[in-house]
C-alpha cells in the first residue's frame, strides 16, 4: 500500500516547465558567430534570443530542438548535442523552468538561406558581447559554455565540425582555428600539431603572391 501511494504522490510534487534552447555556433568574416532569432512571442516580443521551445507532452528532448530550429530559425538537417540543464529558478520571470541547453557549429554556408529572415541574425562573440549579455532566460551564460565546448573542441582537432569547405591549406586552417579561439596562434605550433591529423590531397593552391601551398583534408594521413 505505502508503495502505492508513493507512486501517486508523484504527482503532487511541484513540476518545472521544460525548455530547450541551441546556441548555434559558426565562423563567419574571421569571428566566431552566433545565432539569433528575434522573439515573436508576447514575453520579451521583438528582443534577439537564441532559438528554443518549450517542450511538448511526450516530446522528446531532440525533437523539441529540431522543432524549435525549424521554426524559429529555419534550420534543418542537423544534430545538436546536448550541452548542460541550466536550472536556476531565476532565470525565467514567467515562472519555475529548466532549459536543457545545446549546442551546434554549423558552416556558414548552410545559415545563408536562414539569415535571409530580418527575424535571424548573426552576433559576434567578440564584438556585441554586451548584446550577448543582455540575452533574456541566461541565454548569455548558454552561448559562454557553447563557446568553451567549441575552443576545447578545436584545440586538439583540425575541424571537427567541418566548417571549412575541403580541400584547404593551413593557412585557411589556421585563420578557422584562429577565429574560434579568438587569438593568435602560432603558425608553427599549429602546424605540427594538426599535420598529423590530415590528409595531403597531392594538389598546390593557386597561392598568393606566387607562393603556392599544399591542399589538405580532415582525416588522418
């Protein structure tokens, strides 16, 4: 009987709302970008947020986010990884919500047609980072850990989301690294490092300057 009535006694518990919300990543002019959609709900209406849901009855996490991207930023086709369950009681004025946070780097060539909305947009980590802090529902704090992830990604690992269209040199490689962790790198550092993880293609760059460079491609040699 005592086992009985705690099974119905789940239901008296106090219940969060569950959201979803993705920080989609992607380098963009030399800086690393991301995304945001312009809220047309009555709460925070016209304000720029990252693109997210709440989630459905017997919604799955991953269909929440696949849903939220499609409609709100017009993205389809990819596979966001979860990042972290932000839970602070706080973060959201219209009441008790948890929002399970992910994360995708996406190259810039699949978001041109996205950003064709005036409801889409790109913001630089670097250069808005007041309009990024300003984000509603700790949106700021989400795109902080999804960069973090990013940069730990792409410290060990010539490019891993794919960003940069193959065949490439290292030089274009470098300024993709460079771009992500926001500094300097040092160029031969960079390169014995992430030599060993390519595969030469037998081809030479038109160059610039007439300095030719080998063309590469992710994977090992």
């Amino acid at each position: 009987m005592s086992e009985f009535r705690a099974s119905l006694s789940l239901l008296e518990y106090p219940r969060p709302s569950v959201a979803v919300d993705t920080a989609v990543l992607t380098v963009a002019g030399a800086e690393l970008m991301v995304l945001l959609v312009r809220r047309r709900e009555e709460h925070h209406a016209g304000e720029w947020a990252l693109p997210g849901t709440f989630l459905r009855e017997r919604e799955t996490l991953a269909a929440a986010v696949l849903r939220s991207l499609r409609d709100k930023a017009g993205i389809e086709g990819r596979v966001p990884q979860q990042l972290h369950v932000f839970d602070d009681p706080g973060r959201d004025d219209r009441g008790w919500t948890l929002s399970v946070a992910h994360v995708d780097a996406v190259p810039f060539r699949e978001l041109e047609t996205p950003l064709q909305s005036d409801d889409v947009r790109l913001a630089s980590i670097a250069a808005e980072a007041d309009l990024i802090a300003a984000l509603p529902y700790g949106h700021a704090d989400m795109v902080l850990l999804a960069v973090e992830r990013m940069r730990q990604d792409y410290a060990q690992t010539p490019d891993p989301a794919g960003l940069l269209p193959e065949p490439f040199t290292l030089k274009e490689l470098r300024d993709l690294h460079e771009a992500v962790a926001g500094r300097t790198l040092m160029r031969d550092t960079f390169r014995r490092q992430m030599e060993p993880q390519l595969a030469g293609t037998g081809q030479m760059s038109d160059g610039t300057r007439g300095r030719p460079s080998r063309l590469w491609r992710r994977g090992a040699v």
